[in-house]
C-alpha cells in the first residue's frame, strides 16, 4: 500500500505530517513486495502522528533501511558474519551465492586504519596492522552485491565531507522502484546527512547487521518537536556563529528534545546554509535527539543542482521528490508536532571570550568599553589592571613606526579546528583579507599573524577560490603543522620583548575556534591576555592592531587607494557573496575532489584481490579470523535443548553495569588472558595494539570480556575480572571459569541489578556472552538496546518481577539455577527459575517480540538468517 495514493482524505493527513515523518513513511512504504508496512501499519503512523490522542495507537513499527552507511571499522563484524553465513552455506551444499546483504552499504574506510605506530616510509602495506582488514573488506567489496567500499582518502576530504559526497536522496530498490534514501548507520558524522534532508539514524551495530541480514528492526515511533527559526543575524556574525547560536538554544532543550525527533521550519532558515545544516544536525548527540532534520527547500534543491552530475538528473529528482511531497516549499507549514519551540535570530549577539576563563563572553560592540573598564581596575573581573593606562611603547619595523598601547595584540591566530575549518568561514577570511589587501592594508610587522592548514581543508577552501594568496600578501603566515606548533612559531623580536616587559604594557592575544584551555599555551608568553573569536575577526583585529579598537566608530585606516578613511563595514565580505563563492567554488570542488582521491589511494591498490565465493580465512591472521557464530540449523531447536538445568552464576553484578564493564575496549593489560594469547603466537607486546583494532579476532575479544578493574562482581571481594569457580570453589580470572565450565557442559548465568547494559551499544557486551558459554542473564532492569543485543545473538535476557532482586530473594550465587520451558515459548511470558537450596521464583521473559523468540529458538540472528536465507532460495 503506498501512502501517496490513498485518496483525498488520506492525502490530506499525510500532508500534515511532519516532513520526516513522510521521508519515512514513503520509504517503507513505496518497495513493491518488498515493502515492509502493513495497511493497519500505517493507518498506526497517520495516526500516532496526525492526532492528538495517541494512547491506543502502536508504537513500534517494523522498519528496514535503504542504505548503511559503515566505517571499515565498524562494518567488519556484519560482513565477517555475513561471509559465515555464506561459507556455512556452501559447506552443506547449498548455492552460496544466495548469502548477499539485504540492502546497499557503502563502507567508508578512513582514518580508523591508520597504523599504530605508523609504518615506516616505503614499507610495503602487508607489512601495517591494518593489512588484515583492508584484505577482507577488499574481498567483500567484489565477492558481495550492493557493497560499495571508498577506500581510505588521507588528502583533502575527512571524514563528514565523504558523507556529503555519498549524499544520494532517491535509491532504486530490488524491484527497480524509486524510494527516499533512508539510512542507517553507527557512525557519529552520520547525522549530517539530516542537513541535507535525508533521514538518517545512527542505530546500535546488531540492528544495522539485522538489516543487512535482510530483517526489520522494532522501531518505537518517536515524537517530532518542531524548531521554528525566526529573524536576522547581526551584521558581523560569521555561519560558525550561526551555527553555535542554534546548537546553544538546542542543547537547553535538551530535556524536550530527548528521544525525539527534531524537525526545522521558519523564515530564516534561509540564513542557514547547507553546510552550516550539516554541522547542526551533526550535534543531534549533544541534546540526545534521534535526528535533526532539515526538510528539502529552496537553499537544498539548488545544492542538488548545483553539484548533479547532469542537469536532467537533478530535474528528475526534483521532480520525484515533488510528487511525493516531500519538499518544503512553504516556511511555515500547518504540520503537526508534538511541540513547536522557537530560536530567533534576532536575540543573537556575536561575541569574544575570555580571557580567564574563556566561558567569559563580552559583545563585540560591547567589547572595547569593557576592555578601557578593566585597565582601571585593580580588581576587575578580567585580571589586565594597567597602573599607568597611558604608557605606550614605539617600534620601528619595515620602515615605519607603530606606537603599541595597552590592549595592543601581538599574536593572531587561526587553527585548524573544526570550527574554524567550516567553509563560510575560511572564505569569509580569505574575502577579508583580499579587500583588505585591495586598500593596501597589513597586519604590523610585529604581531604574529597565522593560520594552520593541517588537514588540508583550509587550504582546499582558500586555494579553491583563489584567495589564499590574499591572506599571505596582508601578513598571515600559513603553516601546514599541527595547532601545538602555534606556540613554536609564535615570535617577537626581543627588543620589543624587553620594551613591553619594562613599561609593563598589557599585551594580547586573540585566536579563533573553541579553544578554551589550550589557548594561553599556545599564545605568545608576552602577553597578558588571550580571547577567542570567530576566524574573520581574528584578522580583523590583526588589522587593527588592538583589542579595545570599537569598529563602528574607529576605521582600520586610510586606504591605499583613495586616501579615504576605511572601516570595518567597508571590507567586511557580504553574506550573499559568501553563499555565491561557495556554491560556484567549494560544491563543485569537493565533488571533483571526492572523485579523485577515492581513486587515488596507494595502499588500497596494493592490497591484493582476492577472489572467489568464500573468504579464504587465513590461520595464521591475528586481526582476523573466522565467526563462531554461524551454523545451520534448518528447524528451530526443540524448548528441552534451550531449557537451563544446573546452571551457575558466572558473574553477579550490582547496578548501573555498563558496556565498558562489560565488552573489551581500549589497551589490553599485559597479564590478561588476551594478551597471553598473542604472546603464545609470538607477537611482541608492542603489537598487540588495542580491544577494538583486534575486533575481527574473536580468540581475543572472548578473553578480553569483564576485562575492567573496576568491575564489582559480588563472588569476590575486591574489584576486576575475577570469578569463583564454584564446582572447585577455587577464586580465578573470568575467561578461565568459562572455559572450565563449557569443558564440562555446564550451563552459566549472570545475575545483575538494575539498568544492565548501560551505554554506549557495543555488539560483544552480548557477542561475548555466546562465546563464553553464558546461556541467560536475569537482571532488575535493562538497557533496551543491550536488552535487544541479547536476544539477538540467542542469549535468554530474563527479569525479575515485583520489584525483586537477587539480594531481596537471598540469592549467594552459589546455588545452581533451573529453568525449564513448557510446550510454548511466546514474547514477555513468565517462567519459573527452580534453585538447588529448594527455592524458587518468577522471572519475565524479555523476548519482545515474535522475531526476537525465533531468534532464540535458532540459537541467535546469525543462524536464524542462513536459515530463512535458505528457505527462501528453496522451491
């Protein structure tokens, strides 16, 4: 059923729904046979969001994507399972080619794969630790359908840009039917592709490997709160401002836009451009909203023009997007949200920070009265009290003479943050400077001028647009080194050193990004006080030479030109022609850059290709080795197998036991059973790299659960990986106990308190249960998504009910546990856990839904997608 076509009153609900609530909608709907939602399905989503009451309606939908999007690192685990599948597949006889993901990804490969340490110069790649991974990810990238792997790009594009580049709005499904590109992803730079309009969710690593199995996730409808953006920025705002300005409005909000999904709409949203878009969707986490949208309008159609490879593409795209109703021609629509919340211009200021501490902020316009205050005052709130305000001291430098006073700058710098990397602003700076330049205007000879263009992207921007060479004819020195060179390079001549030391002249120092701590490191040590700006007004203030200059009333100079007296205002690069730069330049720019450093990597061309249906997993690989994870079993496993009979606790954990408690992350300790592990292959403890660089070895991650010193487990006293084995009574680390309690068939269980599973999703805090042998965890409570992870991967996640606890039933931990299923096993029953001391109590079965008992029956998702694989490959 398609919820374009179901008459006029249905046409006129769906026009009330929110945009990204449509973006959704269509994308589920509009897969042919493929489609996922039901007639009551979306009669459930019309509903939930077209009315008021809402207490009857559903709340969970199934839903798949039409897109990943992966980081090499994190797709290595769904790709190695699915690679499993296919092995396992073609080991019993059946066609293997049938294993192939169930919806497109693009696997990004970035900087996650830089050596640690780096290699030598000229050492070949089979010789860096990343070699393993890049090897298998070249062989998915051929040997899977609808794989799409951009190999790592060490030049000009990061990590947020290859997002824009893979920016696609409309997929082509199975069936060859157009639908909105709806992704799905884990990586933190995801959310910028909401700036675009395209609805994308970062989920936890087990759902995007569900849906790349070809299998829905319950996804629980969220609230949609509505920002209307209203008024005017000031006139000497920059779009880091503007970003800033509306981020700080969204993070106070935090409490209402928890959970929800966050929908932009308003006048002003044309003072926002794309990438200013991108960045705010970008700190959806920092206010913990599902998504940021921007819904397509005016400023987003003439983006996809303007960087379409044809024009007919970019027309036929707009033509679809019409017709679905998905853009936003109107800045206040009558939509319905939960909310509406307001963000205004008009209340925005721009301003300077600092100096002790830098969460001091001062108007601009505000500033140099402040700064004449603070001189006079012994005890003023800004520490720069001047005992004679006159004193001032000359230097002659290039042939003239300058007179420094108080408030007098000395250092100027721009670092290459990502705040200061936002393209409107580095054109901002590099527009200033030519104007700048045109009236013969430079920064004084003794003043520190520079910006670094580490990374590359200042320099892209600049270069892009011809304006760097600007910014070095008025003074500002470019250096390509990191932010802490700043300090190496900041210089003054020593007998202007001296002179200011004598006259105890109150120096400064001003710099831009978010550099709150760092900034009296990196700033000259003459002076006396340092604040931040935006980049532009850096070198404002370096033409002028002093801090406590008022721009309205005060010019920079007379100009070369005219002899005319230049203000502020006068240079000061117009926002249009900021906007005009960037859509002729910088759009077009990073599309060609794009093309060309994703062809351009070395080391990804001397990987060599692998061929062939299967993975040839190599033994002798350390990063990598083959799932345990996968096996076929056409039937489901009869209750009796799945009964728990003479289990022991493993592990009895308190509240609040989060993923880092529980998963392997970080360095490994070197008395660890991982790090025994690698040294038994003859691996040199400075190689044995980190938790997380290890992921495709799950002989490693296995040995590295509950490896955290702080963990509490109450079998023991004192904290970190330790657990009795209690058949012994004998106190030993965690990996060992397992291993003795699966040599002799032994079930085991982990008791745990209130919110397990807390944090950040990471796949082996359930993963590692499996390959421990953990049959079962009964907690207070569960973090949802962990909650999820386990019955993912087949572990039973039971809870206690009324309100009891392993403490209130009087449970040791050294009982063994039973539990034994009937002839049905349905979603959320109870069941009854029998202990050896003759006790017993209720506990509720927290397989949520249909699917998540079909995964448990089948010994975890893994198995159960070979099978439905299979089945579906079958006559």
């Amino acid at each position: 059923m398609d919820a374009r076509k179901d008459g006029a009153d249905e046409d006129l609900r769906y026009c009330k729904l929110p945009f990204c609530v449509r973006w959704m909608l269509v994308a589920l709907t509009g897969r042919g046979e493929d489609a996922l939602l039901r007639s009551a399905d979306i009669e459930n989503v019309i509903s939930f969001y077209g009315t008021p009451n809402r207490s009857h309606v559903e709340e969970k939908i199934p839903v798949k994507p039409t897109r990943l999007v992966m980081q090499g690192f994190s797709a290595l685990s769904p790709l190695m399972d699915l690679a499993c599948i296919r092995q396992v597949l073609q080991s019993n006889n059946h066609d293997p080619n049938i294993g192939q993901p169930g919806i497109p990804m693009d696997v990004i490969l970035d900087s996650v794969f830089a050596d640690e340490p780096p290699r030598e110069a000229g050492s070949p790649v089979t010789e860096s630790f990343c070699y393993e991974r890049l090897h298998f990810l070249k062989w998915a990238d051929g040997g899977f359908s609808g794989i799409r792997t951009i190999p790592p790009c060490p030049g000009t594009l990061n990590h947020a840009s290859l997002l824009w580049c893979l920016a696609r709005w409309v997929v082509r499904g199975r069936d060859g039917s157009l639908n909105p590109d709806f992704v799905f992803g884990i990586d933190s730079h995801l959310a910028v592709l909401n700036g675009l309009g395209i609805l994308a969710l970062s989920m936890s690593l087990l759902e995007t490997e569900t849906v790349l199995l070809d299998m829905p996730v319950q996804f629980k409808l969220p609230e949609v709160v509505g920002v209307r953006v209203l008024g005017e920025p000031p006139p000497l705002s920059t779009h880091v401002e503007n970003v800033l300005f509306v981020s700080k409005f969204l993070r106070q909000n935090e409490a209402l836009l928890k959970n929800r999904f966050v929908e932009f709409l308003g006048p002003a949203l044309e003072h926002l451009t794309i990438t200013d878009r991108m960045t705010i969707a970008n700190t959806s986490t920092e206010y913990s909203a599902l998504a940021t949208y921007f819904p397509i309008d005016r400023v987003t159609l003439d983006y996809i023009h303007r960087t379409s490879p044809t024009p007919k593409r970019a027309e036929n795209l707009e033509q679809y997007l019409r017709i679905s109703k998905l853009i936003s021609d109107n800045p206040n629509p009558a939509l319905v949200f939960s909310e509406i919340v307001e963000v205004n211009f008009d209340d925005m200021v721009v301003n300077i920070c600092g100096p002790y501490p830098m969460v001091y902020r001062t108007v601009v316009e505000k500033f140099p009265q402040e700064i004449r205050e603070n001189l006079s005052k012994r005890h003023g709130r800004r520490a720069m009290y001047a005992a004679d305000i006159t004193t001032t001291v000359t230097y002659e430098g290039e042939g003239q003479k300058f007179t420094l006073g108080h408030a007098c700058l000395l250092t100027a710098c721009i670092p290459a943050s990502a705040n200061a990397s936002q393209p409107m602003a580095m054109l901002a700076c590099g527009l200033l400077a030519r104007n700048a330049y045109r009236h013969g205007f430079r920064v004084a000879p003794y003043i520190h001028s520079c910006m670094s263009l580490r990374g590359g992207l200042n320099a892209f921007y600049l270069r892009e647009a011809e304006l760097m060479t600007s910014l070095s004819a008025i003074g500002f020195s470019l250096i390509g080194l990191e932010d802490s060179s700043l300090e190496r390079q900041a210089f003054s001549p020593p007998c202007l050193t001296a002179e200011i030391a004598k006259a105890q002249l109150i120096t400064c120092g001003v710099m831009s990004g978010t550099h709150t701590t760092q900034c009296c490191d990196v700033i000259l040590s003459a002076t006396t006080a340092n604040f931040t700006c935006s980049p532009p007004l850096v070198i404002a203030y370096a033409l002028a030479g002093n801090l406590a200059i008022d721009f309205n009333i005060t010019p920079i100079g007379k100009s070369a030109e005219t002899g005319e007296q230049v203000f502020l205002k006068d240079i000061w690069p117009s926002k249009e022609e900021i906007s005009w730069l960037q859509k002729q330049v910088i759009y077009p720019a990073i599309s060609r850059e794009f093309t060309k450093e994703i062809r351009s990597d070395k080391d990804w061309a001397d990987i060599p290709t692998v061929t062939g249906i299967s993975y040839p997993w190599d033994p002798g690989f350390t990063y990598m080795q083959r799932p345990p994870f996968c096996s076929l079993t056409p039937q489901p496993q009869p209750l009796s197998q799945l009964s728990i009979e003479g289990g022991h606790v493993l592990m009895y954990l308190g509240d609040d036991v989060a993923m880092h408690h529980l998963s392997p992350a970080g360095s490994m300790s070197r008395t660890s059973p991982a790090s025994r592990y690698l040294s038994s292959l003859g691996i040199e403890a400075r190689c044995f790299n980190t938790y997380g660089s290890r992921v495709g070895n799950h002989h490693v991650m296995t040995r590295g659960m509950f490896e955290h010193k702080y963990l509490n487990n109450r079998l023991v006293r004192g904290v970190g990986p330790r657990t009795i084995f209690l058949p012994s009574g004998v106190e030993t680390g965690v990996y060992d106990a397992a291993v003795a309690y699966r040599s002799r068939n032994i079930p085991q269980i982990i008791i745990a308190g209130h919110n397990y599973g807390v944090g950040a999703s990471r796949d082996w805090a359930a993963k590692g249960l499996v390959a421990l042998g953990i049959r079962a965890v009964i907690a207070r409570s569960y973090d949802e998504v962990h909650r999820s992870n386990l019955a993912c991967c087949g572990v039973l996640p039971l809870q206690f009910v009324k309100d009891e606890s392993g403490e209130k039933l009087g449970i040791t931990g050294h009982e063994t546990f039973t539990l034994l299923f009937g002839k049905d096993l349905t979603p959320n029953q109870t069941a009854k856990v029998q202990l050896s001391k003759g006790m017993a109590f209720q506990v509720e079965v927290r397989l949520d839904s249909a699917l998540e008992v079909d995964y448990f029956t089948h010994n975890g998702m893994v198995n159960y997608a070979a099978c439905r694989t299979l089945a579906k490959s079958l006559p």
